[in-house]
C-alpha cells in the first residue's frame, strides 16, 4: 500500500521578526538597512524576482567592512511513500 504523511513545522514567519529584532537589538542593524521577504501579507513576498532584487541590493549598497547578515525560515513537508 501507498502511505503519504505530510507535516507542517512551526510558524516560521515569526522566527523572520525575531531575527530582525536580534540584529537591531543587539548588533545594532538599523531598519532602513534591512529587507524582509515574508509570505504573511504584511511585507514583500518571497519570490524568485524579489529574492534576486534583494541581494542585488545587498551586494550594490554594500561597503567594505560593512556587516552582512542573511536568514532563511521556511516550512517543511516530507512526503513518504511505502
């Protein structure tokens, strides 16, 4: 027989804002300097074009000697089959 099990792990949109305030909070980041591609409607959506459009920024308005931080949250399915 065919068994397929699919799981959701966590709400990974707020690990996003969790990180933004770490960097701001305690390595001093300043939100104008920050861009955010979240799926939750509130900012910029994570696609292919904005994902590019963000590290052409990234690597454009950078400076030697300036701090780069990147994160990656998503969620994960797993599909098993028997």
């Amino acid at each position: 027989s065919r068994r397929r099990h699919t799981r959701y792990i966590g709400d990974w949109s707020s690990d996003v804002y969790n990180i933004k305030k770490y960097i701001m909070d305690v390595h001093g980041f300043e939100e104008e300097n920050i861009v955010m591609l979240v799926d939750d409607g509130e900012c910029e959506m994570p696609t292919r074009e904005n994902m590019m459009n963000a590290y052409k920024w990234l690597v454009e308005s950078s400076e030697a000697g300036d701090a780069v931080f990147t994160h990656f949250s998503g969620k994960s399915e797993s599909v098993c089959f028997d």
